[in-house]
C-alpha cells in the first residue's frame, strides 16, 4: 500500500511539473510573438500581417487623453482637502479590512477596501475632461504603471506611455492563458484539456491568418489582441477568464466569490 501511495504521489508530482513547464512555454509563445513583430518592425513576419510602429493607433489616442485627463483631475482633486479625506477613507477601511479578516468574514475583509478605493476613483472620474474614449478602466490601469513619470516631473509623451502599456498588455495576456488552461482543467479535471486550450490561444494569432485569411485583420483585430495597440481588449479578457477561473476552484466559496 505504501510503495502505491509513494507511485501515486511521484505521478502527480510529475504530471504537476510537466505541467509547469508546458504552461512556461506556452507563454513565452504568447509573449514572443508581439515582441518578434515589434523588434521586426517595419516589416512582416510569416503568417502574420506587416506592422509599422506607431506608439498610438485607432482607439489608442482616446485612451492616452484620457491618461492625461486623469493625471490632471488627480492634481487638482487629492491636493487638498479631498486627498486627506481620502487617505483617511483607505486607513480606516484597511484596518476594518484587517479586523474583519482575523474574525473570519474575510468576503467583507476584501470588498471593504475595494469599495473605498472606487468611491476615491468615482470622484477622480468625475472631475476629469471628458477623453476621446468613452472608457475609463483601462485608461486607469495605464496611468497607473505610467505615474512614475508624473511623479518624477518627466512629461508624458505616447512614446513613452507605450512600453509600460505593452507590458501591462503582455501580462494580461499571460495571465488569460494561464487562466485558460485552468479552466480547461477544472472544468473536465483532465490537464490535458487545459494545456491544449491554452496552446490554442498562445498561437492564436497565427490560426486567424490559417482559418480567415488576413482580411480578418483589417479591423485591427491582430494588434488588438496582441497587444501592439495598447488598447483595452488584452485586460479585459484576462479579468473576465481570472474569473471563471476562479469560479470553477474546486474550494470555491463567499471570498472567492468576492474576488472573482
């Protein structure tokens, strides 16, 4: 019975690594293949269509106001009394948070702080200029990972925006196929299934050209999802495949729940 249970364990500790390792591959795959176009730039690779760089493109340039109209309406919003009143809202409402989660209602622990942070932003959002685009939760997570140029005076230009949001871009799409894969596998609970979901989006964008054509790419779709374009569509498919991914954890209950 026990060399058995020692069999057992050694298969799974091995079908975990193989695993690992697959998932690694897979998403060097996704992340590779924007990187080989932008380092080809101007030019084209097999199978995928030309591409130019262009720090800014399509929807983009709504974005990127909209980064600048939030840095502006942050200035003028959290410099004075409202940025006090802010700072106190997140202090008291993490030590509730901490409280509430060492007393085991940890669901209220996690949505407590988050409520604060979005009643902060709701205000934010509500004092800057209307951008280009009518969309301001990915604008947000780009003025984020940009801030450190606010913060050291260097003035914010689409040149420089664009390297950290290909690499926010690069992440979430990392983080949709790892989520994938998951899916996958806590669906059927068979690995398999997983890791041939998530090799069937690392090389997406070379099936679009085998099953489509290029002309399934004239709406800018391919750059899109990639991430070239550092728009909104790579983030917001990571949240929504993070949360049915979280959703089909097999200990699934209210914090989860929370999360997702």
């Amino acid at each position: 019975m026990r060399a058995v249970a020692a069999a057992d364990r050694l298969r799974q500790r091995l079908a975990s690594t193989s695993w690992d390792a697959v998932l690694v591959g897979l998403v060097l795959i996704r992340a590779l293949i924007p990187l080989a176009v932008l380092a080809n730039a101007p030019g084209k690779l097999p199978l995928l269509p030309s591409y130019t760089y262009a720090p800014l493109g399509g929807d983009a340039f709504g974005f990127y106001e909209a980064v600048s109209n939030i840095f502006t309406a942050v200035h003028a919003v959290l410099g004075g009394w409202i940025g006090l009143a802010s700072l106190a809202l997140m202090t008291c409402s993490l030590v509730a948070a901490l409280i509430l989660w060492r007393g085991g209602v940890r669901w209220l622990a996690v949505l407590l702080p988050t409520f604060g942070l979005c009643l902060i932003v709701g205000v934010i959002v509500h004092d800057m200029a209307p951008p280009g685009a009518g969309v301001v939760g990915w604008p947000l997570i780009w003025a984020l990972v940009v801030s450190p140029l606010s913060i050291f005076h260097v003035s914010l230009t689409p040149d420089r925006a664009f390297p950290p949001g290909l690499g926010v871009t690069l992440f979430a799409n990392t983080a949709t196929l790892v989520a994938t894969a998951l899916i996958g596998f806590r669906a059927t609970e068979r690995r398999s299934v997983g890791l041939v979901a998530a090799a069937l989006y690392a090389t997406w964008p070379l099936w679009v050209a085998l099953v489509a054509g290029h002309q399934a790419w004239q709406n800018g779709q391919w750059i899109d999802e990639t991430g070239l374009s550092v728009s909104s569509e790579p983030v917001s498919t990571a949240l929504v495949a993070v949360s049915v991914a979280i959703l089909l954890h097999h200990r699934f209950d209210l914090t989860l729940a929370t999360v997702a």
